[in-house]
C-alpha cells in the first residue's frame, strides 16, 4: 500500500511503461454524456466509495494509468474519463448538443461531467489542469455532487491563467487561443519536458486522435476563465491542492490560490504532471484526505 512513507521512493522506481496497458481488472466503455460518448476506464470495488479522474487538455484517462489500482486497493470504485474531443473522447463535440453549437464552450464541459458525477453517488472528484478549472464551476453551482476535490495542477488563477506562467506569461496576451495552442502542442510533440521513449511516443499517438478545434477552443476558454474562488471557498467541499514544485505556474501562485479557497496544499518535486511521475505520493495525500472526511463523518 501506498500509505507508508516509502511513496517517494516508489515514484523514484517508476520505470519507462506502456500508458495504454491498464491494471488486470480494469472495464473500459463508453459514458453517454450531452456532448457525446466519453471513453471511460473503470476499476476497483467501490466498498469505500467513488473516486473520479477528468483530465485536462491534450490529455486522456491514461495519464492516471499508474493511480488506478492504488485508488482500487484502498476500496475506491475509480472511474477516468477522456474529455469531449480529446483522444477516445474525439466524437464527443458541440456538434452532438440539442441545439447543435459550433464550439468547445464551458457549458458543455460543465454538462458534461455534471452527468457523469450524477450518474453514481457522490464523489472524490480529480480534476487535472484544464478539468480542475471545470470542476470548480462546478462546485459552485453544486457542491453536493462532491465528497472532496483535488485540483492537481489547476492554474492558479481566474480571467487570462496562463498571465500567470513562468517566465513567458507576461507575453501570453499577445497570443491568441489557436497560436497559443500550436505553441503547446509543438512543446509537448518536440519532448521538452524530456517525458521517457514510451511516454512521449503514446502522447504523440493520442495527439493523432484528439481533435485540433477542441484544443484551440480549450486554450481560449483558459483565457477566460470566470472568478468562482469565493463560492468554491463558501461550498466547504474539502480540498486539495496538488502540484509540482516545477509546475508552469509558481508553487507561490499553488499556495496563494489554495488559500483563497479554503484548501490544502501539496507539493512535489517534479512538473506538471504528478499524476504520472509522483502517483503514490499524490495518492497517498488523497486518502489522508478522504480518511479526514470520513472520521468527521463518523464512518
């Protein structure tokens, strides 16, 4: 188990993996959300409730490939998601809406895992990056979907996020959404973060099939994103915070931010993507907080 204090050490031991191979006793379908089929991964019992991972833009239910089966071996039923135009998500679209509309907008993001959340009881709700923004307008609006929420590294910060980033956020409002998104994707398909050979050859691979509209409109909605910090605060969802001490925004911002809504914080050394990189430690901080909740609820 990964509530031990040799999680970091476990991370450390991650070797280079194949991301599409999921734990023995993982089900793969599909959720019929408003916007489209949403590919789903799911495994674990559900004895001590539901655990649910969105990812963010460019990314894929995969990049929890490695928190599944701890989530599942402290009694979790884990569910992860690809988002509507992302990856196996891709025929997910504004286009499937009653009434059609002709782009990726909030709303449609907020239907959409407002459904899955009310498809099964209330929730621990991961939301990664782009998908944390989400849930947290969300969580203003309905609070009583969550159990608790983890926002793993959500930018710190409402209206334009990325003003924020080292080094070259005071340069982001010269970029437009779509400029802004070709400069992401040549970073991430040209491996300067220095991912391991089969990690960036399966992100290139799922680059093939997630839907190029749906990343510009993504970028552009990031840059736009409504203030919701008081009634995430006055929700009293508990909260975690999590991100890389080498994230894209500083952890000053991470820490600033987890104030301001009333959260934890936790932090580790690596980038933007603990998920993949430091699982156990994050894991292990997930159910510290959920066991938190539960003692208060007396189960």
């Amino acid at each position: 188990m990964t509530l031990t204090d040799d999680a970091r050490e476990r991370d450390a031991a991650i070797p280079d993996l194949d991301w599409r191979v999921f734990p023995v006793g993982t089900v793969r379908d599909q959720f019929d959300a408003p916007s489209g089929p949403l590919a789903r991964v799911v495994l674990g019992s559900g004895a001590r409730g539901r655990v649910v991972l969105f990812p963010g833009v460019t990314g894929s239910k995969e990049d929890f490939t490695l928190m599944l089966p701890l989530l599942a071996e402290a009694g979790y039923r884990v569910e992860a998601y690809d988002l509507a135009g992302q990856y196996e998500s891709r025929d997910a679209g504004p286009e499937n809406l009653d009434p059609p509309r002709a782009r990726y907008d909030y709303p449609l993001f907020i239907d959409d895992l407002t459904a899955v959340l009310e498809s099964g009881p209330r929730s621990h709700v991961l939301g990664y990056s782009f998908a944390g923004l989400v849930s947290q307008l969300i969580v203003a609006e309905r609070p009583e979907l969550f159990s608790s929420l983890t926002l793993l590294s959500t930018p710190p910060a409402t209206g334009q996020v990325f003003r924020g980033v080292k080094r070259i956020g005071r340069f982001s409002n010269l970029a437009g959404p779509r400029s802004g998104a070709s400069l992401m994707l040549w970073g991430i398909r040209n491996n300067l973060n220095r991912v391991p050979p089969q990690r960036i050859a399966f992100v290139r691979e799922r680059f093939a099939l997630t839907r190029r509209e749906s990343v510009d409109h993504i970028v552009g909605l990031m840059m736009r994103m409504p203030d919701v910090a008081d009634a995430v605060r006055a929700a009293s969802v508990p909260t975690l915070v999590a991100t890389g001490a080498h994230d894209l925004w500083p952890t000053e911002q991470y820490l600033s931010y987890a104030q301001s809504i009333g959260a934890q914080v936790a932090v580790y050394e690596t980038g933007h993507s603990p998920c993949e990189t430091a699982p156990h430690q994050l894991v292990r901080d997930m159910l510290a907080m959920f066991a938190e909740i539960d003692g208060r609820r007396g189960r």
